[in-house]
C-alpha cells in the first residue's frame, strides 16, 4: 500500500478524527433501540380493537433503528461539519451574529419556563407573564415605540404582522389603498410580506449615494399608498438622513412608515426609530439581543406600534392589573387576530430578556458604539484593495463589490468561498441587489480588534491571490470536507428525501 | 457585440425574448444574453396549448438556481405548441436557445405587432444601454 | 462588559485608523437632534449570579410538570424526552451556526434536516416535506394557502375539529387575500358531520384535524372522497404528532398536504414556543411548498453533500412572488424532533403511542365507572378525550388543582354546547395513581 493511499481511509474517518458520517437510515441496524419505556401500569390494549383495524398504520417507514450511542455518535459528528459563530467570525451583514451568552440558554431551561404549558390557568403562569410585560416594556423604550407585541415568530411574520395592522388601520378609515413603498435595497421578505396582504410594490430607487431621498418618495406617494417600508440604518449600512422628512411626505398623504428593524444594533441607545417617524416596526430577537440563530431558527420578531395601531395588535395582550396581577386581554375587537397558535417563541423571551438585563442600558448603547467603531475600522483596513460603492462613515455594516478583482476573473463568490479557507463564514453576499457582486460585511461588537485585524489579513491576502493565482480562488475551497457542491443538479433533479434501494 | 449572440434572421423584444416567423405560426424564446445572464436554468412553466396571450403578458415563468423571471409575450396569440424537451431538460435553453431551446408557438391575431419588435442591432443597441 | 472585548486601548488604536478622534464622532451622519442625550430609562446592569436568581424567581412562579401532576394537552402535550436530545442540541456548532447558506460549512445542519424531510415523509405517508415552519398553527394556515394556490380557488372549509387557535391563525393569514371560509360543523359523536355538502367546485380545500380537538379520531378516507370530487385538495392538520405512529397516515387515506405540529418529538412545551411546525405533500406541488427545502446533490469530487435547493420559491429570490415570505425557520427545533426519533424508531414510537393509547382508555374506563362524569363523545380517541363533570368545568379543575394536579382544559370557552366538560389528556407520564386520583378530583369524590 502506499503511503497516500495509507493516509487515506481508515476505518471510516479519513483524515484522523474528521468523520465522514452517514445518514442516520444508513446507520439503522434492525432490533437496536436507543428508547427506554417504563412498563405500562394500566392494562394493555389492542388499538385495532378500540379504534377500528382500517384506522391503524401498519409499520413506519422512514424511521431508523439505532441504539443511543448511534444515535450520539451521528449527531455529535454531524456538529463537526458545521461552521458557528462558538468557532469564529460570521461577518453576514444585516443578521448580526453576535455571541450567544451561555446564561441565557440556561435560563431557558429552567422548568418554570421549558416545562410549563401556554393554556395552564393565568394565576399559575404569572411568572410568565410578568417577563412578557417586563420584555415589552424594555422593548418599547429601545425602540421609542409605544408597544410591542412578542407574537410573531420571527422577522418575516413580524412584518406579515406590521402591514397586516397597517391594512386594519386604513380598512377603519373607510380607505382602499393598494400599495406599498418598498426601497430597492430591501431585504426579500419586505415585498414578499406586502404582497401577502394584496398589497402591490412600488419600488423607490436610492440615489447614488446609496441613500433613500425624500424626492424620490414623494414622487410615488399618493393617497393610495398604504406604507412605505424602510430599513434604517439601510442594508448598505449607511443611516438614512433623510427619515425624518421622509417619514413626513408619508404622514402628510396619509400613509403609515413600517421599519424593518434588523439593523437596529447600530442603533441601540444612539437613537430611537420611534423618534425618528417610524409608526410600526419589527425586532429580530437572533440579531440584535443575541438569541441564538439555531442553524435556521427559532428567531422571534416581536412588533412595536405607536399608539394610532395599539388597537390592531395580535391577541391576546399581556395587562397589568390592580394589585400588580397580570393577566390575558383578548377583548381587543379591532385585533389582526392571532399569528402564533401561542405567545410566541417563548423561549427566545427568555433569552431577550435575560440579555438585555445584563446589559442595561450602558451595555446597549456600548453595543452600538462597538459595532459601529469595529464596522468603521474594517473598512479602513479594507478600502483601497476593495471597492467601495458607498465609501464614507458607515454604521454596523459596509458593502463592498468585486469591482477592483474584475480583471482577474474573479468574482464575490470565489471571495467568498476562499474565506472559508482562512477560517471565516463568507459575508453576506450578492445583496442588496443594487450593488453589483456585494459582499455586506458586519463583523458585530463581539469581534475583538486582533480578531477584526486578522479578518482584514484574509480579505486582503484574497486579493492578493485573485491576482497571483485566481485559480486558487475560483475553485475554493480547498480545505473543507465538501468542495463546492453541485446546486443546479439539486434543482434541476430534486432529490428530497432518503429512500431505500430498491 | 461579440459576446451574445443575436442572429439577424430574429426579431426581438426589450425584454430579451425573441419571434421567429414560421408561415402562420411565430416561434418564442429567450435570447442568448438572458440564459447567460440567469445562469444554468433549472425549470421551466409553460402556458397551457390552446391559451390565449397578449402582448406583453407574462405567459410563464423561467428559473435557474438563483434567479427566476417572468417571460413575456412579444406578440398575441394562441399558444398552438409548447417545446416537450424544456420539461425534461430545461438546460436545454442554455446549449440552444434559438433552435432546440424554443418554448412556445402562436398562431399570431395581428401580424402587425412584430413591427413593435427590435432588429438585431436595435436588440444589441438595448443590451448595450442596460449594461451601463 | 463580558460580551464585548474592547478595551480603551483598542478603542483608541481603532479610532486612530478610522481617522476620527471619538466614539461620538463615528456617528455624525446620526443628525444630532435625533440623537439620544440620556441612557435608556431600563434597569441597570445585572450579574449573572444576581440575574440567575432573579430569573429563577420568575421561573418558579409558573406551575409546570415538576410541580403538578400534568393532564392538560390541547395542542401542546407533555411527554417524557430522552437526556440525549438536549445534550447533542445543545452543541454549540449546532445552536450558534447560522441556516446553511454556504453548504460547504453547514452539512451537519443540511444533512439533519434531509434526514428530518424523510421522517416527515414517512411519518405522512407523502413525498416531499420541508424544513419546518414556525408551529403548528401557521402551518395549518401555509397548507390552505398552498391548496389556494395549486387550485387557482378561494373558498377554504375548516372542520370543527381544527384547534381554536388554529382556526384563529387560519383567518388572519387569509384574510388579507379575500378568502371565503367555511365552517363545518361537528356531529353528535365528536367526529365532523359528513364534509360533502360543504364542498363544491370553488372550494380549494377541506382543513381536517386529525385527531380533532376535542380528541376525536376522524374519518380521514371520507374527507379525502368528499375533497376529490370537485378536485378540491385535502388538508389534514395534526396537534399531537405522536398520533401518527398508531393512525393510518393522511397520504394513505388521501390527503394532498399534511401539516401540523411536532412539538411532541422532543420539544419543550415551553409555554408555547419555540414550537415546530411541518409540512409535506406529494411530489407534484413541491414547486409550491413555503419554506426552505435541502436537497441531495454531489461536490466537485463526486461526493454525496446537501444543499437549500429549489430556492426561486422563496422570499429572497422571488420577493413579492414568493410562495411564502419565511425566512427563519424552527432550525434547532427541527434538530431535537430529528434526534427524538432517532432514539425512538418505528418500533419505539409505536409502542409510545399504544402506551399513550392504554393510558387514555384506562382513563376512560375509570370516568365510565365513576358516578357523576361520562363521556359525552362516542367516537374513538387517542390520547385525548372529554369529561362531562358535575358542576362546572372550572370548578373541577379547581379540585383537581388543591391535589397537586393541572387536570386538563376547561371546555366552557371553546364548546359551551357540551356542558360542563374539561378536556382531558393522558401520555407515558401519567401513572396510574394519578389518573385514579384525578378521576375522584373532577367528580368531586375523595381522593
């Protein structure tokens, strides 16, 4: 055997402990078992005798059979495939991946939140209910809103919830308006949750400086815009100067302003969308107050109206009683109704609120100051071997394109792609759309600055590469147990799901 | 413009389909600079055979992994056939997208509304200006 | 600040770079009188030892199933769940990873989820299912979207028997969309009186929960003829996903979309959410499906890997065309179910569901004997069914309460028709004892 072939395959792992792991049907051995069961202390029944025999299912399909140290071992190795932000820098622009305190998820599980029941009598869950009007309140205070609502489940059903209250809002005024504003820089879900509610987009092109003007707006407002959605500071990092009169031209025909708040960490103590003209707008719990993203959720997107849209929020509202009792209002006639077959995710409260009692209020607004400074200090690092669309102070994030690489073939997402080489989860990339080949880059306050420097280090080694070897970039990556995998075969012949051979 | 191609034989329209008349029928489809710029497609819907279209309707819809965009008419019509091989293998429109990537057939109402279209330099002239 | 690593030193290095000479001065473009002159009013500052004890303070002034004996189900239902669930869960490479955009990286999430899709596929007897939604709810509601959608039609007929809440979250997601809804009423033993009349060329779907509300097993086969008909599709919606190990699978008996909650594999109860809510249909409507979906494809190598595929559905490519505008989904929650039934099995699960089964009917046997309760509702149940009491349903709980037991759900609100009644849920863990003593409790016996 030679020696490459001897460092090869070694049993299964092929490179010392780096798993290559099967799926877990493919582990499946039948008669393992990884439950135990206590032993029934009522009499057994037959199901095909209480309920009738065509009523019951025959067998599974679709199950493994594992033992628990199976079932371990595949989890535990499949965790070692993935990137997270305990392991490094995410630097995804606009979803804000800061540390994910361990306190918090610790609160989480105390039995009185994880095993406790969303029906169970009031009296019974006032601990609960105290967090939610605590946390609603602490939320309105950051925001300059009036009051929030946790029920949404995240930010796109927090939106669905905003324009669905600014259609109410109207629909009590008499009024048919059909459309709704929307930036070219808006994030997807803006759109998508105005169409949900009938509504048709209008968009607002940014000037060239990257900003939304009020010019712009004014010249597509009219008594049949319902809102204008906006984003602020704006995906490309940048504070919208001009929100005031903007929010202004809206109010003076009679339109409402929904903010998409998931940049709002540059904001937190600096300043206030509530101050700024915003009448409705959501939070996202997983960005800026640190709930965990989970590899794809749960989020939580709670609401914070002004009080012109209190009486459209979602059922029920947590209330504070005589005698400090807190209770369920679900008299709320004019309410959009229920989003969430419960409160919400609670859990992701919990966390909330843990984190910004132990920020209070310094520790917020040093948030903000530390990701707008540790943003700022990137961009300097970077400018001059990157483009830069929109190069002036930014806040949280900056975007910058692949326009100086363009003559070595190489594009944003071999960037992208060779960053994880060095380390690093890619920015976001290829949005906003008006940027041509964006990478959008938020490297958070928890990044500290040798960490940021050593960031900088690899993006501009890339460059360096692009134009020394662009081969190395545009098959990246090299050092990872997949190389770039084939998307177009995965849509162009679905495969969906395990099936046994036949 | 070398580098899409834009045969002199086509029409086009502005949003980058092109008309081929067959006799009484037109012939569909999307042109080189739109496959290349949607990238390896994936999917591709079509209007059901006997359907009627007018111009500058979106008579169906094409996708690749990353994108996905409306197909417009360039004229009116009554869709009298659709391409059978975009179904099993919409890359078809990639290797071939004037000959055996075509989409739809019309049996065109007013012969006039090709004279809306562009000629193939007109058609180089819009992807010119787009690409500013 | 433990969270945040700077130090004044850095701060001044990083200013010097920037070219600015304070913090203050990075937020010009800020116009001044926007910007905030005071600190938040929010309280300050806690420990973590400080914060703890509050926060447990908080905690324990919530009964949960450590305090109370535990009947009470109604949507959210408590089973026991294997220690290996929180432990893998808790992986910080599984909790602090962000949804699997770069696939490179995210294989360990993509892989659980495809391993998750084919669960849910077997589970429903369908082809095709995707990567969660936010609960059971919004599923129920996606479901009759996606059927409104696949038909062209408007008009949407929910059955009785579909969870209040449920029923709730329906009619707000549909009604900015000029949606007719139909209510379908319940006949006398508990089931949904027979669907066909409600059902006519402008219906897109018949939304049936299995098993209802009120805990009763409905005749799924029926609905699906009833919905075939006038091509309308079937929906059938699931509360207590551990159903489906005994029931025969929705696809089996017609169903087009299934969808529902799967809080009962290994997810807390935990007051409501974070929750999980599935979705599966057959292969033909997959171009329809909401949400994200992980398909099998090969790498550069020709090594087997996982990708997010079919992505043009979505809010990010396809906007305000978008089959749904979901982003975030349940991702973690996802991976605790996926786990949970690694663990259980067919075999596992299957005997789970008859435990859950035996405890009901023994529970029903006990209220059959005792003077003052009977059972209102003829039809066949799981694990859930209800319980006329004497008095008044509050009253019974009450009783049930001064024993240390949350003895189910108060009917008068949700179906005052029944009388008097509470809603009563038995699983693997309530014993024996318990049940007998919450029997004697909601008849107003000694216990």
């Amino acid at each position: 055997m030679s020696a490459a072939d001897r460092r090869e395959a070694v049993g299964n792992a092929t490179r010392g402990l780096s798993y290559e792991e099967p799926l877990v049907f493919e582990r499946s051995r039948r008669g393992r078992t990884g439950y135990s069961l206590p032993a029934l202390d009522v009499p057994a029944v037959d199901p095909a005798a209480c309920l009738s025999a065509q009523a019951i299912r025959d067998g599974i399909p679709g199950l493994p059979e594992l033992s628990e140290i199976d079932v371990v071992r595949h989890f535990t190795r499949l965790s070692t495939w993935n990137a997270a932000v305990d392991l490094g820098l995410y630097p995804l622009g606009s979803c804000t991946m800061k540390y994910n305190p361990k306190l918090n998820e610790r609160a989480a599980r105390l039995p009185g939140f994880a095993n406790a029941h969303p029906m169970q009598p009031e009296a019974l869950q006032q601990g609960f209910l105290e967090l939610c009007f605590e946390l609603e309140r602490q939320l309105a205070v950051v925001t300059g809103m009036d009051e929030v609502t946790l029920q949404p489940a995240a930010g796109a059903q927090g939106e669905l919830a905003g324009v669905m209250m600014i259609r109410a809002y109207h629909e009590q005024r008499g009024e048919r308006r059909t459309r709704v504003l929307v930036p070219d820089s808006a994030h997807g879900t803006n759109p998508a949750s105005a169409a949900l509610n009938a509504y048709q987009i209008v968009a607002v092109p940014s000037g060239s400086d990257g900003l939304l003007h009020a010019e712009a707006v004014a010249r597509v407002m009219s008594e049949d815009v319902a809102a204008l959605m906006i984003t602020n500071p704006s995906t490309l990092g940048l504070f919208e100067e001009e929100i005031v009169a903007i929010c202004e031209i809206v109010h003076a025909r009679g339109g409402l302003v929904y903010g998409d708040g998931a940049n709002l960490n540059a904001l937190l103590g600096i300043a206030r969308p509530g101050d700024l003209g915003i009448d409705v707008m959501h939070l996202n719990l997983h960005k800026t107050f640190s709930t965990p993203h989970g590899g794809g959720g749960p989020g939580s997107g709670p609401v914070g109206v002004k009080s012109p849209l209190a009486p459209y929020l979602p059922t029920p509202v947590v209330r504070r009683r005589e005698g400090g009792r807190f209770a369920l209002d679900r008299d709320l006639p004019h309410s959009i109704g229920r989003l969430h077959g419960s409160f919400g995710n609670v859990g992701m409260f919990v966390r909330a609120f843990a984190y910004l009692r132990s920020l209070g209020p310094e520790g917020l607004r040093r948030c903000a100051e530390m990701a707008v400074l540790n943003a700022n200090y990137l961009l300097a690092r970077l400018r001059g071997t990157y483009h830069v669309p929109y190069d002036r102070l930014v806040m949280h994030e900056f975007v910058l394109s692949d326009r100086n690489l363009a003559d070595t073939g190489v594009t944003t997402l071999d960037v992208a792609k060779r960053l994880i080489d060095y380390g690093y989860h890619p920015p976001t990339v290829y949005f906003p759309l008006i940027v041509h080949g964006a990478l959008m880059i938020e490297p958070t306050e928890s990044e500290s600055l040798e960490g940021l420097d050593r960031f900088a280090d690899a993006l501009l080694a890339i460059a360096a590469e692009a134009r020394e070897d662009p081969d190395l970039v545009r098959t990246a990556p090299h050092h990872t147990r997949r190389s770039r995998l084939d998307e177009t075969r995965a849509a162009r012949h679905p495969v969906l799901r395990w099936q046994p051979l036949k | 413009m070398a580098e899409y191609d834009i045969p002199e034989d086509l029409v086009y329209s502005r949003d980058d389909e092109w008309a081929r008349a067959e006799g009484a029928r037109v012939v569909v489809g999307v042109t080189d600079y739109a496959q290349k710029q949607l990238g390896d497609i994936v999917y591709v819907e079509l209007p059901a055979v006997g359907t009627t279209i007018h111009q500058g309707d979106v008579f169906g819809v094409i996708e690749s992994v990353k994108a996905v965009s409306d197909l417009y008419a360039p004229v009116s019509g009554e869709v009298v056939e659709i391409n059978p091989e975009l179904a099993r293998r919409p890359e078809t429109v990639n290797e071939d997208c004037y000959g055996d990537g075509w989409m739809i057939a019309l049996v065109v109402e007013d012969p006039a509304e090709v004279d809306d279209l562009l000629d193939a330099a007109a058609y180089a002239k819009h992807i010119e200006e787009r690409s500013e | 600040m433990r969270y945040i690593p700077h130090t004044e030193e850095d701060v001044a290095r990083m200013l010097d770079a920037i070219g600015v000479d304070s913090v203050e001065a990075l937020f010009e473009p800020v116009p001044a009188k926007l910007r905030l002159r005071q600190a938040l009013e929010l309280p300050p500052a806690l420990s973590e030892q400080e914060l703890l004890a509050e926060l447990g303070a908080l905690a324990a002034r919530n009964a949960h199933t450590g305090t109370h004996e535990w009947f009470l189900g109604a949507g959210t239902y408590a089973h026991f769940t294997p220690s290996a669930v929180d432990a893998l869960v808790s992986r910080s490479e599984f909790t602090t990873s962000y949804t699997p955009y770069q696939p490179e990286i995210s294989q360990g999430t993509l892989q659980a989820v495809f391993e998750w899709q084919t669960m849910i596929t077997g589970l429903t007897g369908l082809e095709v299912a995707n990567a969660s939604l936010y609960d059971g709810a919004s599923a129920a509601a996606e479901g009759a979207l996606m059927a409104m959608r696949t038909t062209r039609r408007s008009r949407v007929v929910l059955s009785a028997g579909l969870h209040p809440h449920y029923r709730a979250v329906v009619r707000t997601y549909l009604a900015g969309l000029g949606a007719e809804i139909a209510l379908a009423p319940r006949g006398p033993d508990g089931r949904s009186a027979p669907l066909a009349p409600l059902v006519d060329a402008a219906t897109a779907c018949v939304v049936l929960q299995q098993p209802a509300f009120l805990g009763c097993i409905e005749d799924v086969a029926a609905a699906a003829e009833a919905t075939r008909r006038h091509d309308a599709r079937l929906v059938v919606v699931v509360n207590e996903a551990l159903s489906l190990a005994l029931l025969r699978a929705p696809g089996d008996q017609g169903a087009d979309i299934a969808c529902g909650e799967a809080q009962s594999f290994g997810v807390p109860m935990g007051l409501g959410g974070p929750h999980l809510g599935f979705l599966a249909t057959r292969q033909r409507f997959v171009r329809q499906l909401p949400g994200r979906l992980v398909g099998e494809t090969v790498d550069t190598e020709g090594r087997r890997g996982f990708v997010l595929t079919l992505s043009t559905r979505e809010q990010h490519i396809r906007r305000e065309r978008a089959t749904s505008n979901i982003c975030t989904n349940q991702g973690l929650c996802l991976l605790m179910a996926t786990v949970y039934l690694s663990l259980l099995g067919p075999v596992g699960l299957r005997r789970l569901a008859e435990q859950n089964l035996a405890k009901a009917e023994y529970a029903k046997a006990r209220v059959r004997a005792t003077p003052g309760l009977d059972l209102p509702l003829a039809a066949p149940t799981f694990n859930e069914f209800v319980v006329r009491v004497p008095d008044s349903g509050a009253g019974a709980l009450a009783r049930a309460r001064e024993r240390g037991i949350i003895g189910g759900l108060d009917l008068e609100p949700f179906a005052p028709e029944l009388g008097p009644a509470v809603l009563v849920c038995t699983t693997e863990l309530s014993r024996r004892d318990a049940i007998d003593r919450l029997v004697a409790a909601l008849a107003g016996r000694p216990a």
